[in-house]
C-alpha cells in the first residue's frame, strides 16, 4: 500500500479518534460483541501455501510446505476442535511445527491449549508473563486465569526475532504498547504478506486495553510505521 503522507495523517487523526470513542462503555460493549457465533474456519488462500482461517476470534494466518505447519494465532478454546479438523486437510496437528502469537488475549491465545501438544509458541516476552498470570479486562468483565504450562509461549523475545522455514521469512517484530503491551506483528517478507495481530480491527473502531500497557497515540503511531514498510502490493491480515 502506497500511502502518502496526507493518508498516513489522515489514519493517525482516524485512529485516534476512533480510539477515543471506543473508551465510552458503549463502544466497549459494542466491541466486545464482535465475535460471531460459529464453530467452523472460513479458509481464504492468499498465496499458493499461505491462508487465513477465519473463526470467531482472531484471525489465523496458516503457513504450509515440506518442513510443515506454522500458525499465527489460536483462536477461543471452543474452536480448537474445528481448528484441528481444518488441518487435517494440510497433514494434521502433528505436522504443526511452530505457533506464534501476537499478544496475549484469549480470542488469540486459547487455542494454546491443544496446540501447544505439539509444537513450540512464540510471542514476546510479556505474553508469556501475562499468560503465566491472573489477567483482567475490567471493561468487558472479563477475567484470564494462568494457563497451562504447554500452552505457555516457550521461546520468547524482546525486540525482534527471524524464523525461516518453507521458504518464508517471517520476520516477528514487537511494536511496543500498541494494543497491549506485548504485541508482535508479523511480516512474511517473500510473500509480501503481513499480520497485524489487533493493531488492525477490519470494519469496526480498534480496541485498546489500556489496563495491560494498551495506549492510544503510541498504537497510531506503530500503524504508521507499519504503514511505511509495505506497499500497494502487501496482503494485510487484520487482527
């Protein structure tokens, strides 16, 4: 996406604003009722072994090849049966080699559970003190107890992190006290795609959880970093 500055102050006002609006309980009720009501994957190929799986929570990017399976993102708990069943179609779950995740929120996290039986998780260092720990987002009355210790991210990073496997580069970057305080977005770089964890809300004003490091301006502003590393041609997964 080729945006120039005037889009790039245009966003900044946009995100702000929106963000804004989002701290008023209604827009934090509205938020939190996002989710559909579903327990199947919608699989939307983006390249000849890249897709996104789009369940109830967030979306999963899937990476395929010969050295197996990589996923960006778990999903609830509830849909980890249709999530195994997915990728049956692409080897199993035994073929899963890495999980990555993108911060620590269950919609995104909880999935942990059953995949992390088979492979390692990634994420920054602060999702995996978060998930070692009792977590609460007072605004939806929603409370996150420690999880299990294999669904507990198992290699973990403080600024950046390379990982290479099926051909693809995917670099993991944490963008510091966006969404939360331990958000990674990931860049594919051969495949000119990229997942912005919930640095980007598709449709609706984003959510900042200010009680676990969230913070308004610092979140537009790694939007616009983003923003100056991709191009007209870049695929974006949003959150």
């Amino acid at each position: 996406m080729n945006y120039n500055e005037g889009f790039k102050m245009k966003l900044f006002r946009f995100l702000c604003l929106s963000t804004l609006l989002v701290i008023s309980n209604l827009a934090y009720s509205d938020t939190a009722d996002h989710h559909p009501e579903t327990k199947l994957f919608k699989t939307i190929p983006l390249s000849a072994h890249i897709f996104m799986l789009q369940g109830k929570g967030g979306n999963i990017a899937l990476i395929t090849g010969e050295q197996g399976l990589v996923l960006i993102d778990a999903d609830y708990a509830e849909m980890s049966e249709a999530l195994a069943g997915e990728l049956k179609k692409y080897g199993g779950l035994e073929q899963v080699r890495y999980l990555i995740n993108t911060h620590w929120h269950g919609d995104h996290t909880q999935g942990n559970e059953m995949i992390g039986q088979y492979a390692p998780i990634i994420a920054h260092d602060n999702v995996r003190s978060r998930l070692l720990t009792r977590q609460e987002i007072k605004q939806f009355g929603m409370v996150s107890e420690p999880y299990v210790s294999h669904a507990v991210p198992s290699i973990t990073y403080n600024k950046s992190l390379t990982l290479t496997v099926n051909g693809e580069t995917l670099e993991i970057v944490h963008f510091a006290n966006g969404h939360t305080d331990g958000d990674s977005i990931v860049f594919l770089k051969q495949s000119n795609i990229v997942h912005m964890g919930d640095h980007f809300f598709s449709g609706f004003y984003p959510f900042v959880d200010v009680g676990t490091g969230g913070n308004v301006r610092t979140m537009a502003d790694n939007v616009a970093a983003v923003l100056d590393r991709i191009d007209d041609d870049t695929v974006v997964i949003p959150g």
